[in-house]
C-alpha cells in the first residue's frame, strides 16, 4: 500500500511542482551523498515516519454484504496509518527551491483527500477517501532538525505531507449459509 501511495504523490508533485519535465519527483534519503549527486531541480519526498492513527481504531467485525443486503461474510476493520513525508526541493540556488516549494504548497492547501483518479487498483479499491494534510507542525517529542541530523544533512526548507490510509488487516471469513427452510421440529416420545 505505501508504494502505491507513494505512486499517487509522485504524480500529484510531478503536476503541480515540475510540470512538462521541469524536474523529477523522487522519494530518497536526503543525505550529504545524496544531495552533491543532484544534476537537476528535483522535488524530494522522503517517508519518514509511519504510525497508526489510534483515532480511527475501530473494534468488532465488520459485516460483508452481498446484493440482497444478506450477510455473507465478516472480517476485521482495517487499521488506519499516517504516513509523513518530508518534501524537499534541490536546485542550485535557493529561489528556486522556495519557488518549488511554494507550487507545492499552493498545489496542495485546497486538496483535503489524496485525488484516486488514476491510482494503483488496490487503492482505488478501498473505496475510501485518504485524507491529506500539508505543513502541519510535527509533535512535540520530535523536532525537524533532529530528523535532519539523524540523516546527516544540513537543514533546509521542507514541509511535511502527511497521507492518511487503511491496510486490511484480515481475511474475510464466510458465513454459514442462509436458513431459508423454516425450523421443524420432531418430538418422539420414547418408551
């Protein structure tokens, strides 16, 4: 599931921030290494951080339906993960990369859900919206820069994107079948 996210964003970064080839969207580490291998404007967005959404936790079966509304199988609710992106943008001088950054931000500001036009099937299977936010201060137990010097790089200009998204965590399970007889029953008495 987090590559076809990561499919989705590569798309919707490539519209809104490198348009007609201006650049590319890449997913990397931005390390030292990294970063002195740039040859052109790029738009990083590096996964750094995956954690459950507890608020979204949800407990019991869910009931699966067939098209007469019978049910016909169960399963467990999926489990609701955020995944958080630092995004970046490398070019050679510093205007350039606010401008970057600015396309991406504006680009993203109206957008409230991920846009599935065009996703990978088993997204676009979860017929669910995925919520997405932009520039959303980080918590309190962690800091940017202490993510910049756990990477080795110098800090610069990013924003976190953070994509919201279900991952099934079972299997469906089947129901017994229908009871379409009415209930008879034999009583004998025995001697």
């Amino acid at each position: 599931m987090i590559n076809d996210v990561d499919q989705v964003l590569r798309t919707l970064l490539t519209e809104i921030a490198t348009p007609a080839g201006a650049g590319e969207v890449v997913f990397d580490a931005p390390t030292r290494d990294w970063a002195a291998r740039r040859t052109g404007p790029t738009v990083n967005a590096y996964l750094y951080e995956i954690q459950e959404d507890l608020a979204r936790r949800e407990r019991g079966a869910i009931s699966i339906r067939d098209e007469s509304g019978r049910v016909v199988g169960r399963r467990q609710p999926p489990r609701w993960f955020r995944l958080t992106y630092l995004v970046t943008a490398w070019t050679s001088r510093p205007e350039d990369e606010h401008r970057l950054l600015s396309a991406v931000l504006v680009g993203l500001l109206p957008r409230e859900t991920v846009p599935l036009d065009g996703a990978p099937a088993a997204l676009a299977a979860l017929g669910v919206a995925l919520p997405i936010t932009v520039g959303v201060p980080p918590e309190q137990s962690r800091s940017i820069a202490d993510i910049w010097s756990a990477l080795g790089g110098e800090l610069k200009p990013s924003l976190d994107i953070t994509v919201v998204v279900p991952f099934p965590v079972s299997p469906e399970y089947r129901t017994a079948p229908v009871v379409t007889e009415p209930l008879v029953a034999d009583v004998r008495v025995r001697e």
